[in-house]
C-alpha cells in the first residue's frame, strides 16, 4: 500500500517556474486526492511523466499544461503563478 498523499513542503524559488507548476500539479492533485496515475489518466498523460513534472523535470509544452489545468479544473494560467504569502503560511 502507498503513503498517503501529502502537499508539498518544500517551496521552490519564485523565479523557478517549473518548480511552481510542479508544486502546483502536486498540490492540486493531493487536494483532489488524485494519485498521480489518476491525474495521468484525467490529463492523458502517462503517470511516470506527471511524477517528472511534479519533480520539476520537464520544461513541459503549453499544450500539456493546458491538458493538466483541464483535468485539475484550473485555468492554464493558474498552474504557473507563484504561491503568495497567504498561501505559503497555510501550507504548513
């Protein structure tokens, strides 16, 4: 059996714009409680290639954004904003 799913902890830098769309997959996806194989499977995408983005692996296509915002339930625009400070202090 896996671990429970958890929001991710450790905060990327701002200006590092693949770790804010893989803490924002990540998170939106715990909050769904989504593994990560359901998320790939909602965003037809494989569940090996949302684990490399939720690790901030990828420079991923904007298509494949838009196919991740789709099946979070976001706009596009929303994975890729930087957390505020609101934000921040509510996730630990």
């Amino acid at each position: 059996m896996s671990a429970k799913p958890s929001i991710p902890k450790n905060l990327p830098p701002l200006t590092d714009l693949r770790g804010v769309l893989a803490l924002r997959v990540s998170t939106l996806r715990v909050l769904n409680g989504w593994s990560q194989e359901r998320l790939g499977t909602e965003a037809r995408l494989d569940r090996t290639y949302v684990s490399s983005i939720e690790r901030g692996e990828y420079n991923v296509t904007l298509q494949t954004v838009e196919l991740l915002a789709g099946a979070l339930g976001v706009m596009p625009w929303a994975l890729l904003v930087p957390p505020h400070d609101e934000e921040i202090a509510s996730m630990f």
